[in-house]
C-alpha cells in the first residue's frame, strides 16, 4: 500500500500517471479546504494551494524521479513567493504541505502521501477548533505617554513597569504642542493582559492625566 506505483519513472504508464494526478488534484482540494477553515484567505492563493501538488509532481516526473533534482528546483520557485510577499506562518505550513504531497505523488507514493494528509488534516483541524494557544496572557503592547515638559522621563515610569511587564524598551520621544509636552513610546511585554486598565490607570496618575495610549505592536515584521 506504501510502496511506490512507479517502479520504473523513465518509462511512465497511464494508469499509475492518472492515479497520481487523480490523487494530487483531491489532496490539493483537502490542503485548500483546512487552510480555510477559521482564517483570512484570497481566492487566488486557496486556488494556488489546491493546484501546487500537481504542479509539483510533474517537475518531479520531468526530472526521472530525481528528487534532488526537483527539490532543488521546487525550492529556487519557492523563494519568489517568500522573497514577494509577506507569509504568515500558516500560509507557509500550507504551502510545504501541498509541495510535499507533489513530491509524494511525483514518485508514486499515492497510499504515503493519502495517509500522511489525512493524519495531518484532522490535527490541524482539532487544533483549529480547539482554543490552543489563543489565551494567553503575556502579550506585547505599545504604550504611547504623553508628560509635561517639566517632568524628568527617564526612570518616570519604571516602579509602574516593574509591577506590570517583564520587559520595557523606550523607542522614541517626540515633543508636541510646540514643545510643551513629550510623547514617550514604549515596546511593553505585559505580564497579564487583563490588567491593562490598571496600568493606564497608574500611569494617568504620574503623568497628570495627559493622553495615554496603549495598542496593539504594529505589525512590521515577517510572521513565523
């Protein structure tokens, strides 16, 4: 059942050919179907998805079954995907999985790949269901200050800091309202992201109930 269909890849038989595509297309379909369940998604990357493996396995079979060859290749076409366009990191585990499954197929494997999918289909999708990693309560924040020109910023906030987040960075101070006022940013890992009301609460006492802004990190960087 796990053994390979093509026992002889210079020499390509229908029957084992479209079973293999028969399998890429369906398994392409499944990969597309889990990468939409609970996210956000385009139709063209949802169709990109369901028609990778088969793309994938015929370079595999143009190279006679070299999977050196073909992985080499496969990863040089990869790279203008990530090098583009910012992936998320479930973008990126859906698309190894439907290369995987063309590297399958292209070297017969249909029975492997179908078990190794359906295996990794229903635990994607109890964890997706599931509330797995979604509490969690450290979490990074910026807190935007707004003070008084007459206050002394650095070490102004630190005992407030200490109870509430494991880490602080200072990253800008600007001056606003013609110099009248700074507005400090801080890079924040709160230890409990319930008690954020309590921190602006304790910051507004210090700072003479000026503006106080705390949000969410923006999102600048690549997602792993």
């Amino acid at each position: 059942m796990l053994s390979s269909l093509l026992t002889d890849t210079s020499t390509l038989e229908w029957n084992g050919l479209l079973i293999c595509i028969g399998a890429s297309l369906i398994l392409g379909l499944l990969v597309a179907g889990v990468h939409m369940v609970k996210n956000v998604y385009t139709k063209n990357f949802v169709i990109t998805l369901a028609v990778l493996p088969v793309l994938v396995q015929s370079v595999i079979m143009l190279v006679n079954g070299n999977l050196g060859t073909g992985v080499a290749i496969l990863g040089a076409f990869s790279l203008i995907r990530f090098r583009s366009v910012p992936g998320g990191s479930r973008e990126i585990a859906s698309v190894f999985w439907s290369m995987g499954i063309g590297l399958a197929t292209g070297m017969g494997y249909v029975g492997y790949v179908v078990v190794f999918s359906a295996v990794v289909a229903a635990f994607l999708l109890v964890l997706y269901t599931l509330p797995f990693g979604e509490h969690q309560r450290t979490s990074e924040r910026e807190l935007k200050i707004t003070i008084p020109e007459d206050l002394d910023y650095p070490q102004l906030f630190d005992d407030i800091f200490a109870k509430y987040a494991h880490s602080v960075k200072l990253n800008s101070v600007r001056t606003t309202t013609m110099g009248s006022l700074y507005e400090l940013r801080y890079h924040l890992l709160l230890k409990d992201q319930e008690q954020e009301k309590a921190l602006i609460d304790d910051v507004r006492t210090r700072n003479g109930n000026l503006p106080v802004v705390l949000g969410k990190v923006a999102a600048n960087r690549d997602e792993l």
